[in-house]
C-alpha cells in the first residue's frame, strides 16, 4: 500500500495547498498572517446546516467569522452570486471562504469576480438577452478565496466556474447562457475529517467526477510527464480508497488516501471526452454531473480503446492492474472492467434510463453538444468523434 504523509503543505499556481486532519484549524492563523479580518463563509444550505461541520470552522476562524452566505446550489446560477455579492457588502468581508462541493466553491470564486465588476444582475441578463455578455472586468481588485472542500469533485485549485446567466428557455439562442472570471484561490485548506460529515450519497457521485480527471489526463492530446505522473499516482491512491472511504462507515485510513488522489488527480489535468459527455448532459437537465460520469465512463472508455490506445498502460498501472504478458486488448477489457467495478461500489447510477429527466428522444440532440464542448479538443489523436458515433455510445449506456 503506497504511503501518504499525515500532513503536508504545497504551492500549487499562487494556491497554498494544505492538507492534514485538523487543517481547518489554522484558518485563523491564516487570515492574520495575510492580513485578513472578515471571512464570510459561503456555502450551501445542506452544508450551512451541518453543525459537525460548521462547528470546526467557525472555531478554525474563531473573531474573524464576518457571516455565513448558505444560498449556492447545485445549479449555480448567477442569482446566487450577487446573493453572495450583496452578503459580501452586509458583512463588509473581506475574504471568502468557499465550503463544500464544486457548485459552492464556484459560486465563491465568482462572487469574487463579480464583486469587482461594475455591472448588476439586471444588467448581466440584458447582455445575455442581447447575444453576448462582457467578460469580467479583469482588473477590479478582488478579495481573496480560500476554499474547503468537502467532495472529491476537484474543483479546489481552479480558475474556473462558469454559473447561468439565462437558463434553455429564456435563451435567445434556446442554450443556456453562461458567464465567469478567472481567479486562482490563494489556499485549500483539505481536512479529510469535513469530508467525513459529508452524506454518503454526494460523495459518491463527487467521487466519480474527481476520479475521472484522472483517468483523462493520461490520454489527453496535450498530456505530459509531469500531468502522467500525478494522474496515475492519484488514481493510485483513488483506486485503492474511493469503495472504502465512500460508504456509512468510512475507514479513516482510505478517507485520508482519497483526500490527497483527489488533490493529485486535480494538478496539471486535463479533461477530455468523459467530461464533456456530462457537460453535454448539464446544458439540457439539471443533473449531478458526477452521476453521468459514472454512467458513461465504461463506455467512452470502450469507444476510446476501439479507435486509439488512450494511453492504457498508464492508466492500468494508476489502476492497479499488472500488464506485463497482457495484450493491448486484454488491457483495455481490463481498465474498463476495472473502472466498472469502482463504479458499483460506490452505488452510483449505472444506466442513463436511471437518471431523474433523461429522454431517449433527446440523445441526438445531447450527442451534438457533446461533439461542439470545449474538452472534446484534448481528445486523443486519431479520434475523429461525430454525433452519430457519440449516440451509439450513449446508447449503449441507455
């Protein structure tokens, strides 16, 4: 079994990387060595409400607490943003404190963009309404986010986070209409004792989502050395941890693994074709993505190897699986299966006919925003995906 260290720190592009049991501890510490006065948690009402959680981090900020915004949700609408934008003046907070899965800790990193921008809500919906929204101003200051993860999603150290403007129906273009800054966190306080008050149920499908990051790195056209080598090392460790730690009564030791795969896994990736299958899904129902992804991965992965190698051998030695005397074939049956059997264990979804709103009338139309979604350029070369060969795989996951 591969080692981990009780506690770590590392620099990640400007995030502080802090990981350990009882991390959440030294926010207070944090904060005043930055010169940091007013932290307003923002997080969901679940989370909000989750004392065993919330507890530790209010003691972690102790005088600096300024408020608690618990609006976000999983849609991540540009509503809950200037909610938060409008929470940020009550409290006159001068730092954010992103908790909980990938929605909240978006909606945190655009509050902070968004706080810097001279535009309102009215006005960002008469933009979309338009055609065409301005980007963020890129230069207004923005206040500093510091995000806790409670979900293996990996959506920690990120730029990133797109949240709707205007949802299908509203849309002059009849899609969702999005918008986002870019803005790093300067720290990720990972505490795997907070993802343990986390229900069983958003973990796993959050599990999925972030094990899936690394699974596409090692194939993605502009994957590395360096992105491989965190990549199958997470998945080492995700592989290993993920069955044991997502389940009513967690093992410590695998929580504590799956805590730093997911951290791995998010460094240098690079998703590909698995995340724009959930993308495809998102931009027509309001799903958890982490639920399509454990659909779909067998098969995308099945459709991968029957046209290009998809770099298998990385991704059978991240997976545990020995290649010495195994053919290419055999490999590929062997991640796929591989992959299928963390799948189940975890009690995802694993038919798309399972999932709440899914239509088989509306594959086609899913299929063609999966071949048009921006993830879809790091596909390995020699993959020439079409909306009809993206159908038959959906089709199969049916």
């Amino acid at each position: 079994m591969l080692p981990i260290a009780d506690a770590f720190e590392y620099e990640y592009r400007g995030c502080d990387i802090r990981y350990g049991r009882g991390a959440v501890d030294q926010l207070s510490e944090y904060l005043v060595d930055r010169d940091l006065d007013r932290a307003l948690i923002v997080c969901g009402s679940n989370v909000g409400a989750n004392d065993d959680l919330m507890d530790p981090l209010r003691a972690g900020l102790g005088d600096q607490l300024a408020g608690v915004f618990d609006g976000t949700t999983p849609a991540k609408t540009a509503e809950s943003v200037f909610e938060a934008v409008d929470a940020i003046e009550r409290t006159d907070a001068d730092v954010l404190v992103g908790v909980g899965g990938g929605s909240s800790l978006d909606i945190a990193r655009q509050a902070s963009v968004f706080a810097a921008d001279d535009r309102s809500l009215s006005e960002l919906r008469e933009e979309a309404e338009s055609g065409g929204i301005r980007s963020p101003d890129p230069d207004g200051e923005r206040r500093p986010v510091i995000v806790v993860p409670t979900t293996f999603a990996g959506a920690d150290v990120s730029r990133g986070g797109s949240v709707e403007v205007l949802p299908a129906d509203e849309s002059p273009t009849d899609q969702p209409i999005t918008t986002g800054g870019s803005t790093m966190p300067i720290a990720n306080i990972a505490d795997p004792a907070l993802f343990e008050t986390t229900p069983t149920s958003a973990l796993a499908g959050s599990a999925m989502n972030g094990f899936d990051k690394g699974i596409e790195t090692p194939y993605a056209r502009d994957a590395d050395p360096v992105s491989d080598a965190t990549a199958v090392h997470g998945l080492r460790l995700l592989s290993d941890a993920l069955p044991r730690a997502v389940n009513e009564d967690p093992d410590q030791d695998a929580m504590d693994r799956a805590v730093v795969g997911s951290l791995l896994v998010q460094l240098d990736r690079k998703v590909s074709i698995v995340h724009a299958f959930g993308h495809g899904f998102s931009r027509r129902y309001d799903l958890q993505q982490g639920d399509v992804h454990a659909v779909v991965v067998p098969h995308v992965l099945r459709y991968l190897f029957d046209e290009v190698d998809g770099s298998r051998r990385l991704l059978a030695s991240g997976l545990g699986i020995d290649p010495t005397g195994r053919s290419d074939d055999d490999l590929a049956d062997a991640v796929v299966e591989r992959v299928t059997e963390i799948r189940d264990a975890l009690g995802v979804p694993a038919r798309l006919r399972d999932l709440p709103e899914t239509r088989d009338e509306d594959l086609r139309a899913v299929a063609e925003f999966i071949v048009d979604d921006s993830p879809m350029a790091r596909t390995p070369d020699g993959l020439d995906p079409d909306p009809a060969a993206i159908e038959r795989v959906l089709r199969e996951a049916w």
